[in-house]
C-alpha cells in the first residue's frame, strides 16, 4: 500500500531523515521504533505532507505523493494522528471529530463514521459539548484517534499514541489499535513502548540518528540483541 524509498527530510536545509526505505503492506500494523530524536515524527510528517521531502518516494497505492498537499493526502486516504494529539483545545468533541469528516461527502457514510466511533470511544459520545482542551490526557488521545477515523482513512499514521499515559491506559490504546485494525485500516504505527508495539507488529523497522538499522516481523525484533540492548533493557 506505502512504498517510501530513499527519503531524505530535514529542517533548514539540515537533513534529518538520511534515506529512509521501507514498505507498509494492505491490512498490516508496521511499527517504526527508535529513541527520541531518531526521526520517527519526521517521517511521519514527510508521508503526511505536513514537510517537504529534499529527496527520494512516497508511493501510495501506485501514486507518488511526495510534496502533495497535506488536504490531497487526506483525501488520498491516510491520517495522520500526530505526537502530542493536537486536538482543537477550544472547540468541542463534536467539532473536532466533524473536523476529521470534513473530506467524506456520503451523508449516510458520515453516519457510519459517527456511528463508529462512538461504539469504539462510548466517553467520547458523552462529552460532545465538552471542549477538547478539557479532557483527559487519555481522552483527548481517544479523540485524536476518533478524529483520524472520522476521514474514513485507508492507511492511519498513529504517532506516539501512547506517550504519557498512565500504564492501563496504554493497555487500553494498543487495545484500540487492534480493533482498527480489525475494522479493514491499515496502520502505521510509531512507539516507544517497543516490547508492545512489537507484539503488535506484522512487520517493523528500527531507526537510528535518521537511517533504518535493522527491519523485520514483529516478533523477530523482539529477540534480536540490538533492540533487547537498546530498547528492552536486556
């Protein structure tokens, strides 16, 4: 489904991201985990267009969209749900998650869309009116998610989602991205909590200072000594 070649991405003409291969297939999870600073959220915003590539491909269903607009690459079909769930702080849930709808034009689909994620995120139904910046940490992340959803996406970037939450609630997130998974999507998914990301992975890359190390199925990476050593505490 994404193909990205040889990406090169970088801030001020610095390069950050030092080409960067890898390959998410239909229907899989693939987890890209590394340190902080390691570049992770620069790719991300590289596939999400929020940052211009200085070299390489992003194929995504056939289609290079490298350096399209982000708005093209929403309705391409991906979503980026960003670090730090930067959600509208002064809007409602309810305007947040219209926000996310904004490319579905099918009234009914919208509906379904809804429909969905308020079976997925009861506590979100519950606080329509609220506005976002008043939530929980964990319940903004679950609107976040929910407002990535709402584009009916085809491929979801999930960004640090855990980052900051209290230990239950990570169970509870890695929970919700196996049911996305399970509704059809597919998801590319950035960690730091690697021994879960890992378990969760079809297949997954390391990256180190902006380079891919090492690569491969989920459960392989988590017997391999480099990330039992750097990542594990083993």
């Amino acid at each position: 489904m994404l193909q990205v070649s040889d990406l090169k991405l970088g801030y001020k003409g610095i390069l950050a991201i030092r080409g960067v291969s890898f390959t998410v297939n239909k229907g899989e999870i693939t987890v890209i985990i590394g340190a902080n600073g390691a570049g992770k959220s620069t790719i991300m915003k590289g596939i999400s267009g929020l940052l211009p590539a200085m070299g390489g491909s992003i194929t995504f269903e056939g289609i290079d969209i490298v350096n399209t607009p982000p708005h093209e690459i929403v309705k391409a079909g991906i979503a980026h749900v960003p670090e730090g769930r930067m959600t509208f702080a002064n809007m409602t849930v309810e305007q947040n998650l219209a926000l996310g709808a904004f490319v579905v034009d099918n009234s009914a689909r919208k509906e379904e869309l809804y429909a969905g994620v308020y079976e997925m995120f009861p506590i979100l139904k519950e606080r329509l009116a609220q506005k976002a910046g008043t939530l929980s940490g964990g319940e903004q992340q679950m609107l976040a998610i929910a407002r990535g959803l709402m584009s009916d996406p085809k491929l979801i970037l999930l960004d640090e989602p855990s980052l900051g939450l209290a230990p239950m609630l990570v169970t509870q997130i890695f929970q919700f991205i196996r049911t996305i998974r399970e509704l059809g999507k597919t998801i590319l998914l950035v960690e730091q909590t690697v021994h879960e990301a890992l378990e969760l992975a079809d297949r997954a890359y390391v990256l180190q200072t902006g380079q891919v190390v090492i690569e491969g199925a989920g459960r392989e990476l988590l017997g391999s000594e480099l990330v039992k050593k750097a990542y594990l505490g083993i």
